[in-house]
C-alpha cells in the first residue's frame, strides 16, 4: 500500500480529519428524542467534547437511542457548563446521532454517541454570509422575462 505525500486527501486518513477543533469539556446534559412509537425519551449524558459542527456526550442512562436519529441535545446551567461554546450554553441544538459506541455489558447501553450538530453557517460564525437576491435587485425581474 502507498502513502500520497502530503496535501493529497489520503494522507489525512492517519491524521486529525476533524474540519473544527473540538473543545473538551465536562458538561451535563440531556438528550431528549422520539422513539419509533412517537413517546418522548429522555438520556441524562456528559457531554466530554464539542466543536463547531459536532459533539460527543457519554450516555449516564437511557433507553438506547438508534443511529441517526434527530434528538435535541441540551446542557444543564452549572459552573462547569461555562467553558461550552456561546449556542450550546443558549439553549437546545437539534443534533443527529451519526455514531453510537459499543454497549456497556453492565448496563446494556452504549457508552456513548457522536452527534453532528444541526445549526446554520450563519451561527456556526461562516466567515461569508450568504446572501439571497432580494426582487428589487433586478435579478428575479431578469430570470422571468
């Protein structure tokens, strides 16, 4: 097998791959979803690191919560909470269960879950904001006639 020297895509795949740094932390949270049937569930987690765009948060207890599923992932007010950044001390994140950790044998759970935070560039802090064409700029006048 053969490395590409560095720049080329592959030569990330035994370095960090991560597009933001992550933060760690020791924060408690709650996970709150909807489970198949539509019952709300609740899984009390610490969340251990955060980015950006993502977050991983070590299940304390719960039902098991498939991949993939939409859960809104919240940090509880405590003096710890202070070093999470500014959009998860505000409030809820709506995030997506991309990766689930083995199972505990002690408490049939896993260990833990990755979650991809759901949030707009725009409040992630994107450089460049995107910017629609309002009708009066001429552009929607140009493209119906």
């Amino acid at each position: 097998m053969h490395i590409m020297e560095s720049g080329n895509r592959r030569d990330g795949l035994r370095g960090e791959q991560r597009a933001h740094a992550r933060i760690d932390v020791e924060a408690v949270g709650r996970l709150v979803w909807r489970d198949a049937r539509g019952s709300t569930r609740f899984n009390s987690v610490v969340i251990r690191d955060v980015s950006e765009t993502g977050a991983y948060v070590e299940s304390l207890s719960g039902t098991p919560i498939p991949l993939y599923r939409l859960v809104t992932l919240q940090a509880e007010p405590t003096p710890s909470s202070s070093t999470l950044p500014p959009l998860l001390r505000e409030g809820k994140v709506l995030s997506a269960v991309y990766r689930v950790n083995p199972v505990r044998p002690s408490t049939g759970t896993p260990a833990g879950y990755g979650l991809r935070l759901l949030v707009e560039p725009r409040r992630r802090g994107a450089s460049t904001p995107s910017r629609v064409p309002a009708p009066e700029d001429g552009v929607l006048a140009e493209a119906t006639a």
